[in-house]
C-alpha cells in the first residue's frame, strides 16, 4: 500500500498506483482546459463594461427591455448570479489546477524515483542515519527515472506500449507480484563472481 486517499475514497498502492496518477493528470488537463477557456468569458464579463465601444446600441435595448417587463432586482439579480458563478468557475478551476498540479508533479517525481509515500519517510530516516555514520545511502528500488516510471505505469513488459496501455484505458496488471521488485543491489552470487574474476 502506499497511501490512503481520501479524494478517491480508497488506498493507493500496487495495482492502482498507476491509474491514481493517470487520474490525477487527467483531472488537472481538464482543470487547466476549463480554466483557458473560462478566461476570455471572465475577461469580457468583468472588464467589457469599462470599455464604451463594447457596449453596442443592441445589448442596451435588450436590457432596458428586460428591465422593463421584470422587475429592476430581478435583473439586477440574474446579472449578479452570472457574475459569480462566472467568478467562481475561474477561481475554482484556477486553484483546483494549482493544488492539483503540485499533487501530480510530487506523484510523478515519487515515480520516477521508485518510491511511495511511505517510502519516502523511510528513505529520509535511512539517509540520515546513514550520513550520521559517514555513508551515502541510495534507494536500492531507483532503477533510474525511465525505467521507474516504466514501471510505475505498467508499460515494463515486453508488447506494452505507452499509447495503448497508458493513453487508452486498460487494465494491464503490473509484473511485480507485490512481494519482489528489481533491485539495483547485486546477489551475493554476483559479489562472489566480481571477486573471484579480480
């Protein structure tokens, strides 16, 4: 397991890791992409009244005809509900983008770097007691960062490819089993081998 996560409402780990972070990347592309496109709406919203030649001849007789058959609050109400939701679409997006993005780029970065969230915490304890004794300590899952996230995404096994198995949805289950992972520490075996040839 790697985490609970209370946006999906469940844990994070082996067989879903990969579909968490296709989530999350997905969820903020399209956070993003209301964003641009809600900014030239709230651009003319909030900023068209101070400019005299976008207001037209039109759009005033619309108003004042729409303020005579109703009431002037009733109009002036509807006026005030579009300019906060418009409002609370740009803000809501923007921000959602913004703590999504970072959310995304640390899972990302975990990924490239083999580790979970829980690993993380363990991986910092290790390096420090490690650089109390004068040793360096190196993540012995860190297979380096494109073969991490290869891994990560399921893609690590031969007939796998990023666009039909990350892009597209698929169920492709991930080649550990859970319980052994590659290393980069050697086996004994291959100490003794290095040795013996030297």
């Amino acid at each position: 397991m790697d985490h609970h996560c209370p946006w999906i409402n469940s844990c994070v780990g082996l067989y879903n890791y990969k579909h968490f972070v296709l989530f999350c990347v997905y969820m903020l592309a399209g956070c993003v992409y209301v964003a641009l496109v809600a900014a030239p709406v709230y651009n003319d919203h909030f900023y068209s009244w101070d400019r005299d030649d976008d207001v037209d001849a039109a759009s005033i007789d619309a108003s004042t005809s729409m303020a005579a058959e109703r009431p002037a609050l009733d109009w002036l109400f509807q006026y005030a509900t579009v300019h906060h939701m418009v409002y609370y679409e740009i803000v809501l997006t923007s921000a959602v983008a913004l703590v999504l993005g970072c959310l995304t780029a640390y899972h990302v970065f975990l990924a490239s770097r083999n580790e979970t969230c829980i690993e993380t915490h363990i991986n910092r304890r290790m390096a420090k007691s490690m650089l109390a004794k004068g040793l360096t300590y190196r993540n012995p899952y860190d297979l380096g960062w494109r073969k991490n996230l290869r891994q990560a995404l399921c893609i690590d096994a031969p007939g796998r490819s990023f666009w039909r198995h990350v892009l597209l949805p698929s169920t492709c289950p991930p080649v550990s089993d859970g319980l052994s992972y590659p290393t980069t520490l050697m086996s004994v075996d291959d100490v003794i081998e290095d040795i013996s040839v030297v």
